[in-house]
C-alpha cells in the first residue's frame, strides 16, 4: 500500500474510530495513564527481584507452542547449537569491529558489506548523524533545563543517571532534526513487509518520547545488564506476539527461515499485556540514541549482542530445554563444553512454567546462568567509541546492555530516540501522545515520571 494511501486511511481511522481501534488493537484500555516510577520499574533486576518460574499456565501455554513438533523442534536446536558454536568465536574475537559503521553522507550509497551486515548482527553506528557541535548544545542545554526543574525524577534518586524527561527542548529538537529523521528512514529501510497492503511505512518516522541518560564517572547503579525491550512473557504468548505469528518459524523447528527484518507480522502484536510501568506498546523497529559525548568502551555506554536471529531464536527455545547434568556451579557465567554440548540437553515433554529471564510486565534479561550457551561474557560486544552526534541504532530483537561501572573521566550522555514507522497503532499512540501533551501528562505507551 501507497504511503499516501495509507496516510489518507490513518486519517479517516483517526476521524472516526481513535478510541475504539486502538483498545481492539491492544486488548487493553487505552486512556489509563502509566503509574508513576522510573526505569528500574522495567527491569526485575534493577527493582530486586529474582528471577522464578511464572504461574502454571505458562507450562500449558509452552506444550502448546511446539504440539506435535517436539522432533523438530529437537533437531532445531541441535542445529542452534550448532551454530552458536562457530559464531561466538567470531564474535569474541572481532570485538567492537564487528559492528558495522556508516558516515552520514554516505547513507545514500551504502555498500553491500554494510548492508550484510546490519541484517545479519541487527547493530549499526551512522557517524556524523548530527554535526557535532550542535550535539554538544544539546547537552549544555539539557543540563541548564535539568538546573531549572529540580524536581524531575531520576535513577538513582540520590545519584541521578537516568532523567523520567521527555519534552526538554534538546530532546523536541533532536527528534526534529532533519538529519536525524533521515537517518531514521535510512535504517527502517531495511525491513520489508511480504503483506502490500501492510499499514506501515518506513518512510514517515513518528516520534516516540524517550529518555536522557547523562551517566557519571564511577556510577554502577545503573548497571543493567542483558536485556531485550518490547515486552517479557508476551513474546510466547498467542495474545502478545502469538498475534503476527512473528516467532512462528521458531515454534515449528525451522529458525533459520525465521525473518527478524518482517515488518507486517508485527503490526498485531501486543507487547505489553501487563501494562508494565514502563513498558511501551509502540513499534520500534529499532532502538537507538544520538550521542552527546565521546565515550569509549569501559566508560559506561552500551553493549550489544551481534547474533540477533540466532540470539531470538535461542532465548525463546531455552525454556523448552533442560540439561541432563547440572554444572558444578550453576550461578556461573561460563560452563564447559561439556555441559554445554548437545547430547546434554533434553527436550522437556512434561513443560514447567519457566521462561528463563521473563516477568510480566518488564523486559526479557538475560544472564549466563539462564542461557550459558550465548556466552554473553564473550558475546556481549562494546560499541566501538563514539563522538557527539553519533547515532547508534539496534533492532528490536536484539540483546543489550550497559557498563556495569563507569570507568571513564567524563560524562556518558545521550538521548535516547528509536525509529518507529507509521503504523496504525503508532498513529493512534501519537494522537493519544499529543493530547497527553496538552494536558500536561504522559500518554498511555509510555512511563509517567
């Protein structure tokens, strides 16, 4: 479908049937605003929970998933592991390298290694998204507004890191900036939709209202380690992705056919079911934030898992698989070959209720202990070090985290602006979002603070 077309339809749902569309799109009340918190409310970790089997049903919810399939889904894995195993290498070996990078200029006639690779590892960097200078306004600017609204809540209180800002005037003028809007299109220009007459358009960004992270040398409060955004249980649930069928090649033991880059079987998905604090019912197709300092790896910037569809394809499949010989130390972040081959891992065919690192209403983590064959401690991969006005752009999927300590000298800011399509329901959430504006709120896809 045509953007103009679907620009035209976009208007006549809003005219007509904002309210009632986007309550049947999500399955929840549209107007209830988010509770008040900060970003320690979307992780367990970060708000001290453990991480523990879920309620009963997720065990029935699991053998329905894969009925009928359990060879499949066996052979699937062995074939996974399989794999893992000549990737991780790779990857623990290239480091930051193997994170592909553009100049902005250049985004017009990107080459065929850049465009392999942001497809296979889901991670990019665009150099220059912004001049520079005008990042480091931003930043000058974000801290005299912060001086002025003492009041703004932060993670952690007694240290802030994390700001709850989301209409600072840097953050209005740094999702505005032409550049940044084009860099945007660029990156969703990857996906594809096999549906034409899809509502989404890669083409016309739409504003998602994010938040600030100025992290200070030292800081490890805000150490939040691998994690996946876009919602917890939802992913296995048939009324969260379940929807779009988005993991459905996983369940039926071919996730090598599985497509992370398809855009229309997403358009149903619910990703927050459990109307989590701070979970966001808008489709991003990418995360991403524009950077407002040099930062190198140590010094309290992001860490990305290059796997992507391999990663997906294992955290879903972990909760089906259990070892035949637990390791010496179970709370370990590295395991022997041994534990982790193969022949030492069954196939559950009476499910429990674990989804290893899922709670309702948070984001999915991940920990070595949860899923030792990721080898995060060696797959976890530094961004390479960037500059003011640097973008760093990563898929929906994909598995990140941050420093666990600032080793740094200086500041490690950026804001946070992923790229979201027009779609019906980013439509309907940016509606909701400007009347939240006018009257002083936080609309419904997003954390009050």
């Amino acid at each position: 479908m045509s953007a103009l077309r679907m620009l035209r339809r976009l208007q006549i749902l809003g005219n007509t049937t904002r309210l009632r569309s986007l309550q049947s799109v999500r399955g929840v009340a549209a107007v209830a605003p988010k509770k008040e918190g900060d970003i320690s409310d979307a992780f367990a970790s970060l708000s001290g929970l453990r991480f523990e089997p879920l309620e009963s049903r997720f065990a029935d919810l699991k053998a329905q998933l894969i009925h009928g399939k359990h060879d499949k889904v066996y052979a699937s894995w062995e074939r996974l592991l399989a794999s893992l195993r000549e990737e991780v290498p790779l990857i623990a070996e290239a480091g930051p390298k193997i994170i592909p990078e553009i100049d902005f200029k250049d985004i017009d006639t990107p080459s065929e290694h850049f465009n392999n690779e942001y497809r296979k590892r889901g991670v990019a960097i665009v150099r220059g998204a912004i001049p520079e200078n005008e990042a480091l306004q931003l930043k000058e600017d974000l801290r005299s507004y912060i001086r002025q609204n003492p009041q703004t809540k932060a993670f952690p209180p007694e240290n802030p890191q994390v700001f709850e800002l989301y209409w600072s005037p840097s953050q209005v003028r740094a999702r505005s900036h032409p550049n940044l809007l084009r860099t945007q299109q660029f990156l969703m220009s990857y996906w594809h939709s096999k549906d034409p007459h899809a509502l989404v358009s890669a083409d016309h960004p739409t504003i998602y209202a994010d938040r600030v992270r100025m992290r200070l040398p030292g800081d490890n409060k805000f150490a939040l380690g691998p994690h996946v955004d876009g919602g917890g249980p939802e992913r296995w649930e048939p009324e969260g992705y379940g929807r779009g069928k988005v993991y459905e090649k996983i369940w039926q033991g071919e996730w090598e056919q599985y497509d992370p880059w398809e855009s229309s079987c997403r358009l149903p998905v619910n990703s927050d079911m459990y109307d989590g604090s701070s979970s966001c019912s808008m489709f991003r197709m990418a995360q991403g934030w524009l950077s407002m300092s040099e930062t190198g790896p140590f010094e309290g910037t992001l860490l990305v898992n290059p796997l992507l569809s391999r990663a997906t394809a294992y955290f879903l499949l972990r909760p089906f698989f259990s070892p035949v010989k637990e390791p010496a130390d179970p709370s370990a972040d590295a395991f022997s070959s041994d534990f982790l081959a193969s022949n030492n891992w069954r196939l559950d065919h009476q499910p429990n209720s674990w989804l290893h690192g899922a709670s309702p209403g948070m984001g999915q983590e991940l920990r070595g202990f949860l899923h030792p064959h990721l080898e995060l401690h060696r797959t976890m991969t530094h961004v390479p070090t960037v500059r003011p006005g640097d973008y760093v752009a990563w898929h929906c999927d994909t598995i990140h985290a941050v420093d666990s300590i600032h080793a740094g000298k200086s500041d490690s800011s950026v804001l946070y602006i992923p790229s979201c399509p027009l779609t019906e329901l980013n439509a309907q959430g940016l509606a909701d979002l400007r009347d939240a504006f006018l009257k002083g709120r936080l609309s419904k896809p997003f954390i009050r603070g």
